[in-house]
C-alpha cells in the first residue's frame, strides 16, 4: 500500500491494521516527525515505511510497485490544495497495472442558490464604509467597492440546501483512475439550469462526493 500524504499517518496505520504486508507512508511536511512516533508506539515499524520527501522526488528504487493507492488529496472545492496532482504521479509512477485507488473517482456538483441571510450578513460586513460623518470624513464613495470586493469572497462551510433555486445540479466527473495531471490543471463547466419560478440568485453552492473503492 502507498499512502500519499500521510499526514499523522492515521490511513497507513489503518491498513497495517487491516493486513497489509508492506505500508509506504509519504509526507513531505514536519509532521511526519509524529507520524513516526505514532507507527513506533503502535509497533507497526516493521511494516510501515515513512519518506519524508515528495512524491516526485521519491526514487523508482526506493519503493515497490504497490496493489493499493491510498489519500486523502481532497481540497476545497475538490481540487483547491492541488494534492491530486500529486495523487496522480503518485498513481503512475508506482501503483501496479490494474491496483486499486481509494478514492477512486470524485463528481462535483455545481447548484444556484438564494440565501438573503448570508446575503445580509455580507452587507453588514462593509457598513463601516457606509458611513458620510467618519470623525468629520465621507467615505460612501468606497462603499460599492467594498461592497462589490466583500460579494467576490468565497464562502467556506456548510449551506442549507433548502436554498437551492433548482432541483437538479450541473456536475463534473472525475476518474483518477485515468484522469491525465493536466487535465486537473484547468477545466470548464457549462452551467445551465431551468429555475422553475423568478428568483434571486445570491450564489453557486458547491460540494463533491468521493468513491472509495
């Protein structure tokens, strides 16, 4: 098993724990310092080797072939760490012909929706700016810029999806199974939605799901 980015090192000591002969555990971070004593104290030493490098720099004599690719490259948005990138190179530089990849294909979902609440809760961010008497300065004349620069942030965090405007989402499949590292580089989604009744649109919410097997 290979685990790209293993972090504290929790998804090789799961599979040393199910029955893996071998764990290759990478991490380029510092954290792998404590992944180190996690696989010591659990006395998975023998069967767990950490590197402490990069996938890329990782030499084809270092390791194995392996049967089983495992991550967790999932960012914002899917694709916003650029970790499945690496889960990629990872993929074709050392999982066999046939190995499994968990996870190993991932859709994002694309749905308008009408949240006056968060809408509101923006606008009172950028109040300040609305404001003529500022200790004897006017600074309305900056309040759309502000405003219009507060509306481009993206939201991070769970919505309810109550407020979806529509009932069925524009979504992009992703294979990573066969999905080229350029490919996730730049992409395009067409979004196009029949909204059954006049509206206000305040956003795109955005979630992906994962397949693991």
């Amino acid at each position: 098993v290979l685990d790209v980015g293993t972090g504290s090192g929790i998804l090789s000591l799961f599979a040393a724990h199910a029955g893996a002969k071998k764990v290759y555990a990478i991490e380029t971070s510092d954290i792998a310092y404590y992944a180190q004593k996690l696989i010591d104290s659990n006395n998975y030493q023998d069967t767990i080797v950490l590197l402490n490098k990069k996938v890329e720099d990782i030499k084809e004599n270092e390791i194995e072939k392996v049967d089983i690719l495992i991550s967790e490259p999932l960012g914002v948005m899917l694709v916003h760490e650029r970790m499945l990138d690496t889960y990629i190179i990872a993929r074709d530089r050392f999982l066999k012909e046939g190995g499994k990849m968990i996870p190993s294909s991932s859709t994002l979902y694309f749905m308008p929706f009408c949240d006056e609440t968060l809408y509101n809760n923006f606008k009172m961010k950028v109040e300040f700016w609305n404001n003529s008497k500022f200790l004897g300065v006017d600074l309305t004349s900056l309040y759309e810029d502000a405003l219009s620069e507060k509306m481009k942030k993206v939201v991070i965090g769970p919505y309810n999806p109550k407020c979806h405007v529509c009932d069925i989402p524009v979504s992009k499949y992703f294979d990573f199974t066969s999905i080229k590292a350029e490919d996730l580089l730049e992409f395009s989604v067409k979004l196009e939605y029949k909204i059954p009744k006049a509206t206000l649109v305040h956003g795109i919410g955005c979630w992906f799901d994962a397949v693991l097997g």
